[in-house]
C-alpha cells in the first residue's frame, strides 16, 4: 500500500503510523507500506484533497497499476471533513479519483484501517 496525503492535518496519519506497532502489526496480515506507487496495489488517502494537490492526485493514482484499490482514510478524504466546501479544496474526492472503500472518522480508529485494508484485499484478489 502506498500513503497519498492529499492535504490532511496529519491526524489519520498518527492512525496509519500506530498499524505498524505491536498493537496492530498489519504486516501479520501480509500488509505494508511502500515508497512507490509503481509497486503498490492500494493507495491509502488521506486529506481533503487540495488545489495545489490535484494533480499530484490524479499522477498518483496513473501511476499505480491495475487491479488497484484507492482507500479513503478519514472524514476529510471521504468528502465530509471540516474542510468541505472550502475554495482550497476540489469539489468531492470523486471529481479527482475514483474512491473503492471508505473509512470514515476523524481520525478513524487503527481497527476501522485494518477492517478496510481487509475488505480492499478482498476487493483486489476478485
């Protein structure tokens, strides 16, 4: 899985950061983090999705090969956080990516992340 922040007030990515602990530990799941998106099979955004991100965004997500799962970590990535609406922000993360799962919350609950991450997987080897 690649992280996208598109934006975010870093608050899912405290989230993100604890699924690597003991506590978590996705990668019993067989789930990790990579540096590219070239060599990822999800994107994991997070934030609002702003102007100035736009495009970096829509790169992005070209960059990642198909079957790929794009995962909407949080309210504001969802479309719904404290920012929607804001002339700093595109419309609806729809209008920039086409969004498979959502996990809503501000932040959402590392469990809530595994829960997704779980279901994308799922959605990846159909």
């Amino acid at each position: 899985m690649r992280h996208l922040d598109a934006g975010s007030c870093n608050a899912c990515e405290l989230e993100l950061h604890a699924l690597g602990g003991p506590a978590y530990d996705i990668s019993r799941l067989g789930i990790g983090f990579v540096a590219s998106p070239r060599h990822a099979d999800a994107l994991m955004l997070t934030g609002p999705i702003t102007r100035n991100l736009e495009e970096a965004v829509r790169l992005t997500v070209e960059a990642t090969p198909q079957p790929r799962c794009v995962i909407a970590c949080g309210d504001c990535a969802c479309g719904n956080g404290p920012f929607a609406g804001s002339y700093a922000v595109v419309d609806t993360p729809e209008s920039v990516v086409s969004i498979d799962v959502r996990v809503p919350g501000c932040p959402p609950a590392p469990q809530a992340i595994i829960d997704a991450l779980v279901e994308a997987r799922r959605g990846l080897s159909r």
